[in-house]
C-alpha cells in the first residue's frame, strides 16, 4: 500500500508537482481505516456465516427430531388401531357370548315355569297343607309333609304318599334334562333306640329319600337322573319350639334342576 501511495504521489508530482508530508499522511490514514472497516465487514460476515450454518444445522436437527417424533406417533397410532381393532372384536365376541348365556338363561327360566306348572297340575289334587310345589333360585321345590309320606318313625311310604310321587315321576318322564334330588328332613326330636333300622335322624332322613328315589325310579324315572340325601334336623324351615313346627321341618323336598350344560360349557370357553 505505501508503494502504491509513493507511486500515486511520483504520479502525481509529475502532474501537480509533488505531494506533500501532509497529504501522505492523510492518505495512510484513509487507507488504514478503510483497511479496519475491511476487516471489520469480513468478521461480521465470517460471524454471519457461521451463525447462518450453526442455524441451518440446529433446524436440520430440530427437523429430523420433529420428523422422529412424527414417525414415533404414527407407529404409536398404528400400533393403538390395531389395539382398538383387537379389543373391539373382543368386546363382540364377548357380547356374542353374553348374549347367548343370557338367551340360555331365558330359555332355563321357561323351562322352569314350564315345569312348575306342568308338575303342579299333576299334583293338583293333593291337600295344599301336604304338599306344596314353588320356585326358588331358579329350581322347583315339591315339598311333601310327613304327613303324606310316612307315618311317625317309618320309612315305609304310605298309600296316598305313593299315589302323589307316582303322579310326579308320570309328569317327570321323558324331561332327561332335569335333575331330581331327594332330601329327606326331620325335627330334631332325638329317635329312641333304633327305628326301623334308623339310629338317629340322620339314618331316617337318608333312609326316607332312598325309599322314595325307589318309588319314582320303579315309576319310571331313570336311576341316573335321581339321586336321593339325608339333610336330618339341619335345615329347618321353621324353629323347633311347638309341635305344629316339628310337624312342618319333619318333610321330603324333592329339588327338580334343569341341567345347564350348554351354559357351562360356554362359561368354560370363557
């Protein structure tokens, strides 16, 4: 730069006659500040350039990160359809399945009626006091009195008692899916000695049920489908305290259950 300032100023004395100390001065000064503005604009524009890539490369990364995430919520999505597509066709087998048990139920619940009404007409004839036919939890009771059945202590079923369960195991025939049980029940008046090849009330009770499974198999229900239980003086329907509630405990329930077969078996695959 001084060299081109010396030739300006050889230049320029053969023009002007020469330049002076002053004149050079000023001219290097001049050159020395646009040399430190030159210096200055590269900086800033090296400064620029490399805010300028720190941004490009901070927007590259956000929008790889943004794009990650994007990816990650729609495998996310994905993944929740296939969910969703799971549980709904597993919620409607499950309605399937409620609704066919529910169906089953209904058509247990008829069938029960049904039952109800038809072994209540066979009996029909019979004093109320005696023997009494109801629904509970979905069963049919047929409740016979002592009464009816036997006489005090005995396990031999009376005439008229035979007559009603001949009548019943005839309005029972053919229902194969019915299950008959037999309970038999006592007071709890201890037995003395032994009765009738009874030693206590438990012997009577059994022996009772089985005397009258007898009556209903030979009548001709299946021997499969009966099944005859001693329940003694432990399920009483009323207090032991005066003789006409002995007279009540001391009776034969027979239990009719339609089997549930179908229903178990669909409760089972659950």
């Amino acid at each position: 730069m001084r060299t081109s300032l010396i030739m300006l100023c050889s230049a320029g004395s053969l023009l002007l006659g020469g330049c002076n100390a002053k004149e050079i001065a000023a001219l290097q000064q001049q050159n020395a500040t646009l040399t430190s503005s030159r210096d200055q604009l590269q900086a800033q524009k090296t400064a620029l350039e490399q805010d300028k890539a720190r941004n490009e490369e901070s927007l590259r990364s956000s929008l790889l990160n943004k794009n990650q995430q994007v990816n990650q919520l729609n495998q996310n999505l994905s993944g929740a359809e296939q969910t969703n597509t799971a549980l709904s066709a597993d919620l409607r087998s499950k309605e399937q399945r409620i609704a066919e048990m529910q169906r089953i139920l209904e058509q247990k619940d008829a069938a029960v009626k049904a039952l109800r009404q038809k072994v209540g007409d066979a009996l029909l004839g019979f004093n109320a006091q005696d023997l009494q036919v109801n629904v509970k939890n979905g069963k049919v009771y047929v409740s016979l009195s002592e009464q009816l059945l036997f006489k005090s202590g005995s396990t031999k079923v009376d005439p008229k008692g035979q007559e009603a369960l001949k009548k019943l195991a005839t309005a029972l025939q053919g229902n194969q899916d019915v299950n008959v049980l037999v309970e038999g029940h006592t007071d709890n008046v201890p037995l003395k000695g032994v009765v009738n090849g009874a030693k206590d009330n438990w012997d009577l009770s059994v022996l009772r049920a089985t005397e009258i499974t007898r009556i209903l198999t030979s009548s001709g229900l299946p021997a499969a489908q009966v099944t005859p239980s001693g329940r003694s003086e432990y399920m009483p329907v009323a207090s032991n305290d005066t003789p006409a509630n002995k007279a009540t405990n001391r009776r034969t329930e027979i239990i009719l259950t339609p089997k549930l077969d179908e229903l178990f078996q669909i409760l089972e695959a659950n």
